[in-house]
C-alpha cells in the first residue's frame, strides 16, 4: 500500500514539474514578443517626423455676404505648413492693418472654421456692392429675363452662362431673311440676380433681371441684341471648359428643310440683220454664227 501511494506521489511531483516548467517557458515566450511589440512601437515612433503647423486665421461663425468682419467673428488654429488654402490670412496685423481706412466686408458666404482668404473679404475700406466683384477692364451689364429665359430660376450669383439672340433678320441681310437664333456671347460670368450680388441664393428665384460682368465689346453687343430681339440664357456647367463655337438656326435648319436654289431660265439667243428693200429696211432673224 506504501508501495502504490509513493507511486502516485512520485507521479504527481513530476506532472506538477512539468506544468511548472511549461507555464515558466509559455510566459517568457510571451514576454519576449510583447518587447520586440514595444521595441518596434517605440523604434516607429521614433522614425515619424513632426509635422509643421501655422497659424491661420478662420472664422468663428457662420457668415454671409455684406457682413462686417470684426475680429470677433475670427479666430487663429494650426493647420498643417503644406495644407493651408492659397491666400489664406495667417497675419492678423495683414486682416486689420493699423493704417485701414475702413472695415473689411464679407464677399462670399462662410461657415464656422473655415479659413478666411483674400477673395472672401474685401479690402478695407471697400464695400461689399458690385464694384468689388468686377474684373479690371470688365463693366456691369443687366439682361431683363423671366421664368423661361432666366433658366427657371436656376441661375446664382458666380455662376457662367451663354446668350442666345433670337430675332428676325432683314432680307437685305446674309441673302435671305426670316427669323433666326443665334449663340452671340458664351462663358459670361453672372454677378447677380435681381438685387443679390452675394453667393447665399438659396432655392429658385424667378428673377427679372440678371447682371453679368463683360468688356465694353460685348456689352454693346448685348445691347444691340436685346433692343432688336429676345435674349435666352443658357446656364454653363462647373466643370466644363468646352468653347462654344458659332451656333445659328433657323426655321429650315430646324425642321430639316433643305433650300432649293431657283431654276436658272437660258433665254434663247437670236441674231438679226437688217435687208434694205426699195426705200424700206426690213430685220430678218438669222442663225447666230458665235
């Protein structure tokens, strides 16, 4: 009996060993992978480079156009050196210069953190009308419209649009006459609608006049084709860059109607000679020899 409970004793110290020692290499095995983790966690972080910030100024709030900017509507955040927008204020004594004549105003609609550029504001001293917003060399211009010409009421403020004329053409004029519709201007920038210069038009307006930005040229353009016929806007997408060529239809090119040139009439030639007879001259027809 001794005998067998020595055995079992003998037997159960060496599992006991065994499990000790097994559990002893499990841990260190996991010991050794959880340091080579932290070594190449801390040997990553290491090789990461710090990214350089500036400061750029933003708005505080959400603004709209004719707005005053005040430095109460501002506030400085760091943005990454090579993320900050092309002519963003990173300078506040740039925004309020001690020497300004006057306030800035706000030229397009901003929402809060946005950050603050050039063309969003005006100069100080400037306002916030159409004379901000018009291109050297270019005028304002102002185009009647209504639900149908005026593209439903679809049209904002920035946007860029083509004119078509649409009138009746002299027949002393291109050979021929008859009613015609022509693509006289293309890619005219639009600077308002109605009385809205800014870019916070929201829903359809059915406006009776938009104002466009164009050189004198076409401006004059523009007001012979309005006093002598209809004028229909046609709205550019944002994304194309397409230029439209000289576009013309009339009634026959509508309706595939093809021009028949008139019957050329060959009227017959004759030739005569004069035959004297006594005291009378008699003319008597005879072939033509050339």
């Amino acid at each position: 009996m001794r005998a067998v409970f020595g055995l079992v004793l003998i037997v159960g110290v060496a599992l006991a060993g065994g499990a000790v020692y097994m559990a002893r290499d499990y841990i260190s095995q996991y010991q050794a992978q959880l340091a080579r983790e932290r070594q190449a966690t801390q040997d990553a972080l290491a090789n990461v480079k710090s990214v350089a910030t500036i400061g750029v100024i933003v708005s505080n709030r959400s603004m709209k156009y004719g707005e005053r900017l005040t430095q109460e509507d501002i506030r400085v955040v760091n943005w990454p050196e090579d993320a900050i927008p092309e002519g963003s204020f990173v300078d506040m004594a740039v925004l309020f210069p001690e020497d300004a004549k006057g306030d800035r105003f706000v030229l397009r609609a901003m929402e809060k953190d946005e950050a603050l550029m050039a063309v969003k504001v005006t100069e100080p001293g400037e306002s916030a009308g159409l004379t901000s917003q018009i291109e050297k060399g270019k005028r304002a211009f102002a185009i009647s419209v209504d639900v149908a010409s005026g593209v439903s009421g679809f049209l904002r403020p920035g946007d860029s649009i083509d004119v078509y004329w649409t009138g009746t053409v002299s027949r002393g004029l291109e050979g021929g006459g008859g009613e015609i519709t022509r693509l006289i201007q293309t890619n005219i920038e639009l600077i308002a609608v109605d009385q809205i210069a800014g870019s916070d038009l929201t829903g359809t307006t059915i406006a009776r006049t938009v104002t466009v930005a164009a050189t004198p040229e076409q401006i004059a353009a523009l007001a012979q084709a309005q006093n002598t016929g209809r004028l229909s806007l046609a709205l550019v997408g944002v994304q194309d860059d397409t230029v439209a060529s000289a576009i013309e239809v009339d009634q026959g090119k509508l309706l595939g109607i093809e021009k028949i040139a008139p019957e050329v009439v060959v009227e017959e030639r004759k030739c005569f000679t004069n035959i004297r007879r006594g005291a009378e001259i008699v003319q008597t027809q005879i072939p033509c020899t050339n």
